[in-house]
C-alpha cells in the first residue's frame, strides 16, 4: 500500500481531525497514512497526538536536530528543545560516545513525552560520504535503536537519510553512502527509511539528468530490502510511488520541494517577516501554488474547467477547494495515490504519470498567460513537469525492455 505521509503545521490540527473522521462519501476513511509534526509544533500542541491516537494513525515527531549544526537565533522558538544551542554544534562535539547518546537520549525522551508512536533518531544534513555529519547521523541511529530498546521498548524506529543530491544521487557514491545507511537501518530492525535527496524540487536545475538520479536512486535504495519514503517531496512524491517506492510526505499545501541544507539553515534568520505560507493544490499540476495565484487561476472561468477539482467528495465545488484548502490537498494527494494503487504493473502506473505530466506543461503555460494577463508575478515551472514527462517514459520504457526480455 502506498503512504502518504503529512507534515502538519502550526494551527492546523483542527484539519488533520477533519481528514482523519470516517466519511461516508469518501473512498478512504483515512488519508494520511502517518502523521508528523515538528517538534516546535508538537511541544506547543498536544490534540495532533491526541488525534493520531484516537484514529489509529501513527504519529512521528521530527527532532529537528538538522538545525544543530548551525544554530539559531536568540529569538527562534527552536531553542526551547532540550538540546538546542544558539551556538552552531560542531561535529567534533559528537563524535564522542558520550555526547551523542545525551543528544539521543534528549531527543527521544522528548518524543516519547509529546505523544510520538514512532522514533525518529537525530539526523543531519551530510554534503557527502566524508561530511561528519553523515557518519553521526549513522552512529546516533544505531544508539537510538540501544537507548529505546531500555527506555522505549517495542518503539518502532523511522530513520531519516538527509543528503545532498548531487554526491548520494549518483550510482557511484551509493555503496559508501545510501546503501551503508539503509544497511545500518535494517540492521536495528528499521522497515522503512525516509528519503531526503536535497536539493530536489521547485528549481531551474530539476532537469531531466537530475529528475532521473532521484527516482533510481529511491528506487535503489527500495531494492535493498527496505520500505522506502521520499522525504518532504511533493512534486515528484506519486512519481516515485509510480517509479517503485512505498510513499512519499509533505504538507498541506505547502513542502513541495526537498530543501534540507536551506530548512536547517533557515532558524538562523530574526523571527517575523511575511506570514506563513499558503498553498493551493492544483490537481492537473500534481502540486501547489501559492494560494493568491491559485485563486487567480481558479477565478478565470478560461482556465478554471482545466485544474478545478472533479471529485465530488472532495469540493462539490471549484470554490470548495479555495474554502478548505488544506482537506482539498490531502484528499486529492490521496485519491491520486489510489490511482496508482490500481494498476497493476510498474509500466501502468508510469504510463499514467507520463499521461498526467503531458496535460500538466499543456495547463501550466495557458496558466503562465492568465497569470501574466492578472498582474500575477508567481509564473508555474514548467522544467520539473517536463522533466517528470520525459523521465517516466524512459522509466516506462526501460520497465517493459525488461519484462520483454
């Protein structure tokens, strides 16, 4: 079965609680396979534990520990978290067994106290095989996996492979890299990893070479014996479910592209600045906009008939999607991966991201005019849809040469 896998944000427990209560309507009673929240968010609201529980979903908490190796600001609410710093942590300063097991012990204390089901084990953001970052990230997994066994029994752990693309995307770096990662993994009797590959998604540079190192190496990493999740990845999520993982996360509306180095970068700016993020999904484009852009689009009766959402269950109405977003995203996310579900071979399943990718550059450019047309500064990428067209179709192809042979 395919996962979805949703990051919930600040506020937005009251919608997690909408998509997760039975509807008669509706083809799946539950959505979201898993659900996570921010340590931050998690400390400050305790119903998204609640909710999961009552629901049956399990519920992971990320540690953000990402964040460590470049501090933050004096006002960010990061620091709150028992083992944050303003400081930036050096990785020498972990490289000692008794400081990384306080660093685990910390954090998997905490997410055992907000409500967790799952453990993610502290995880960092690594350049390559030779960062110290990635070979902390490996030993903080296997000590994770000792300190739960005596504190934590019988909690299950979701490691979180974080890296840049450009190194760990390529088959030569996958023996010293991925693969002794997911090797590690299944070693402390982890079934499943997330895949955070950065920077992939929402760029100029998602080209077709790049889009293509992506889904093998997921795809490689799932033929080594493990469930495999691509990791705060939107855009190319359902093709890499297509492609043969086993699910992908994201937001609601929002956490479209895999931006690890930039995410842990970004608790070093002042707190302020604009307001948060608001997304609008597209169901054509297979992603979100920002939320003005998306009602500029859906106001247009032009182009409205092409992106407007045709479930029923979902939005009886174009305006349902513009009134309740957030449902709407997850919804359509869902419905899409129940697409996928049904076919019955790799090939289909590609064939059919092949088919959506075509109408998505077809839509985006008419898009791209009533935008230009509204005032809109916002234009739609076009190079991630066509990379994903052309990649699925070598995909595909490669699928039934195989088969064939």
């Amino acid at each position: 079965m395919a996962e979805l896998l949703i990051h919930a944000g600040h506020n937005e427990h009251k919608t997690v609680a909408e998509l997760l209560a039975p509807r008669i309507f509706w083809a799946s009673a539950r959505p979201i396979t898993r659900l996570v929240v921010d340590a931050v968010t998690a400390r400050g609201q305790d119903e998204y534990a609640r909710v999961a529980s009552e629901n049956g979903v399990p519920f992971l908490v990320d540690p953000m520990t990402s964040v460590l190796p470049h501090g933050a600001h004096e006002d960010n609410a990061w620091l709150r978290l028992p083992y944050a710093n303003s400081a930036p942590t050096h990785p020498d300063s972990l490289l000692a067994a008794e400081a990384r097991a306080r660093l685990v012990r910390e954090a998997v204390d905490l997410q055992v106290e907000l409500g967790a089901s799952m453990l993610i084990p502290p995880y960092f953001y690594a350049t390559s095989s030779d960062d110290p970052w990635f070979g902390i990230s490996r030993a903080a997994l296997i000590e994770t996996a000792r300190y739960a066994a005596q504190a934590h029994p019988g909690m299950p752990i979701f490691p979180v492979f974080c890296g840049r693309i450009d190194h760990f995307g390529r088959a030569p770096a996958w023996a010293s890299g991925v693969d002794k990662f997911i090797e590690t993994a299944r070693h402390v009797g982890a079934d499943v990893v997330g895949m955070s590959l950065s920077p992939v998604g929402n760029s100029t540079s998602d080209k077709y070479e790049k889009v293509l190192r992506y889904l093998d190496t997921l795809t490689h990493a799932r033929r080594l014996g493990i469930r495999v999740v691509a990791w705060k990845q939107g855009i190319f999520g359902a093709a890499a479910v297509a492609a043969g993982i086993d699910g992908y996360s994201t937001g609601m509306g929002k956490l479209e592209a895999t931006k690890a180095a930039d995410d842990a970068r970004s608790k070093t700016k002042p707190p302020g600045g604009p307001g948060a993020y608001r997304g609008l999904y597209l169901d054509t484009l297979g992603h979100s906009v920002p939320f003005r852009a998306g009602e500029v689009l859906l106001s247009d009766q032009r182009i409205r008939p092409l992106i407007m959402c045709e479930d029923e269950g979902c939005c009886a109405s174009w305006s349902n999607s513009l009134d309740k977003p957030l449902e709407h995203a997850v919804r359509s996310r869902a419905r899409q991966l129940a697409v996928l579900r049904g076919q019955p071979h790799a090939p289909w399943r590609l064939t059919h991201v092949v088919q959506h990718a075509v109408t998505a550059v077809n839509v985006a450019k008419q898009a791209n005019e009533v935008l230009e047309q509204a005032g809109e500064k916002f234009r739609i990428k076009t190079v991630q849809l066509e990379a994903l067209r052309d990649v699925a179709e070598h995909l595909r192809r490669s699928w039934t040469r195989s088969a064939s042979a």
